[in-house]
C-alpha cells in the first residue's frame, strides 16, 4: 500500500464515523458509506451525525450512499453491526473492486455460529478479509484521544499494511495472525460486560465486579484455547484489554445494559431501543462452549437473563453455589 491510500467505511454509525475521522487523521483520504440516502446527504452537508454528537467529520471524509464510490478505495472497514455484517459483505461482494474488507465488528453470528470474518468471507468469496479490535469507545477514537487497537489477518503482510495505512498520531495499532483470538476477544467481552453492569446495577460492590471480570477472563481464555486462539492474544489488547474497558464503563452499551437489569429492567427496556451485541452473541456464545464441553458459567448466567429463565437474584445463586475447586 502506498502514500496515496484511500479507506473506505461500510456503515455510518457511531463506530464509522469514529474510524473515518481516525483514518483521516493518519492522512488518508476516506469514503463513508451508509445506506441511507437522506441522512447521508445530511451528513454530508452538516459534517455532523446525531449517532456521535459533539464530533464534526474530518474535511478528508466524503460521506455517500453510492455503494459504488467504496470501488475506489484499497481497504474497506466494514463497521456495521455483526449481525448484518453478512448483508452489507454481499452487497459488497456485488459492487466493482477487489479491496480487503476488515471487519470492525464484535460479535459472532447467531445461527450459524460463524465468526466474522467467516461471515465476510462467505458473503464475498475472494475477498481478503481482516479483523480490528481493542480497547475503544467510538467516541474516544473520534475524539482522537490515544487508543490502541489489535489488526489480525491471515496473511501477515496484510495486517501489516493494513496497520500503516490507518495508523495516527493518537491511533496506535498492533499486527497479529491469530485471526481467531482477537474475534473471540471482541465477541466473548461483550457478553462478560452484561455481568459486570448487572453487578454494579444490582449494588454488588466493586469487589463482586472485579471478581466477574477476573472470573470472566477465565472464562474468555477457556472457550479461546479450545478455538485454536493464541494465549498472547487473549492477553492483549482485543482480550483482557477490551474486557477491562467494556466491563467498566456505561460508556459501554453491554455494561449499561446489563446495569439497568440489575437495577429491574425488563429486557426491552434496558436496550432502549439501541442495539446491543452481548445480547445477540450470548447464545452463540454458550451453544458454541457447550458444543466443545468449555464451561462458561458466567455467560450462561447472561443467556439466562436475557431469555427470561434466570432473574438477577437467581443468577447471584447459581453463581456462589457453584462447587468448590483451585483457581484456573
């Protein structure tokens, strides 16, 4: 890739926007798409979204609801929510060009249980695909305050590369391979974060969050080994990293979620009407732990609140009547 790069965007929420600016901010010049005309052409006009306020579009971002303007660019950022991922990826796959298209999304489909850069891969074959995650709140990145963030793709040449061309002066990224571990990092945590808000939601102390979030890595590491999913990697960034800052913030919408359950919220009413991806990814997740006998307690506790089968009071129970047994 060389100086004249050009990024693309798929997906004009908070996320996209917060990448656009940052990969403006590395001196690229970048293509927001979404599929909404309107809106974009407001975008367009004001330099702003009601999706991150406060934050005013970089002059390098042309923001278009033409899918075709994405042809143009030498890598797209797929930041759209995991669960259309696929759709986006196929429209994708149907417009001319043959850039990578790095997913920025965290979570795994239900269904089909396919992580996603699975999900890419399938819905445009012969695509190179990628995956960035981390520690990072869209607001954060598009404020350019310092982030660092993990890249990973097959092919190591790629994911360095792709690493140079969205690096910046506060966006820090590091290349991996283990394509796995770093999508299982961002998926797992989301699902881990309801936890640690039902406990703050609930009162349970600062002790009884610490002991999810440690409890909650041990449960992180063990459905990652039996994935193929490098230790290091569940270590870093895309990891333990994002699972400390997704399970300590209401910045979080999986943490914020999780702490209007614990505080009585119905379902339908701690979501708000956001979209919120624990919740999606729960049952994935425990179906596939269950699948390959990984125990995940915790994200079992999670299933059960969101289905209905466990309320806050229960799942406290279950917990602390597990049998005993040594620290993992």
């Amino acid at each position: 890739m060389n100086s004249a790069i050009q990024i693309g965007v798929a997906g004009a929420g908070a996320w996209g926007m917060a990448l656009a600016n940052a990969a403006a901010a590395a001196g690229r010049s970048v293509v927001l798409w979404g599929r909404d005309d309107g809106r974009m052409r407001a975008i367009a006009a004001t330099r702003r979204s009601d999706r991150l306020p406060g934050v005013v579009l970089a002059p390098a971002v042309q923001a278009t609801s033409v899918l075709d303007d994405l042809a143009r660019c030498d890598a797209i950022l797929v930041a759209t929510p995991a669960q259309s991922s696929r759709e986006v990826a196929g429209r994708l796959a149907g417009a001319p060009g043959s850039a990578p298209l790095v997913s920025c999304a965290k979570g795994i489909e239900r269904g089909t249980h396919a992580f996603m850069t699975e999900v890419l891969g399938q819905a445009a074959p012969g695509r190179r695909t990628a995956i960035l995650s981390g520690p990072s709140f869209a607001a954060d990145v598009a404020a350019g305050l310092p982030t660092a963030v993990t890249l990973a793709a097959a092919d190591e040449a790629l994911a360095r590369a792709l690493c140079d061309a969205l690096r910046g002066p506060n966006l820090r990224l590091y290349h991996s391979t283990d394509v796995r571990g770093v999508e299982i990092g961002g998926a797992a945590k989301n699902v881990l974060a309801i936890a640690c808000g039902v406990a703050a939601g609930r009162a349970l102390g600062a002790s009884a969050v610490a002991a999810l979030i440690a409890r909650g890595f041990a449960e992180l590491r063990r459905f990652g080994e039996a994935f193929g999913a490098r230790g290091s990697t569940l270590m870093g960034l895309s990891g333990l990293g994002d699972l400390v800052l997704t399970c300590s913030s209401p910045q979080s919408r999986n943490f914020a979620f999780g702490q209007a359950l614990g505080r009585g919220a119905s379902v339908a009413e701690a979501a708000n009407g956001r979209l919120v991806e624990g919740v999606f990814t729960a049952l994935a997740l425990t179906e596939m732990a269950r699948e390959r006998g990984v125990e995940m307690p915790i994200a079992d506790c999670v299933e059960g609140l969101i289905d209905g089968s466990l309320d806050v009071g229960a799942a406290v129970a279950v917990l602390l009547a597990r049998p005993p047994k040594g620290e993992e």
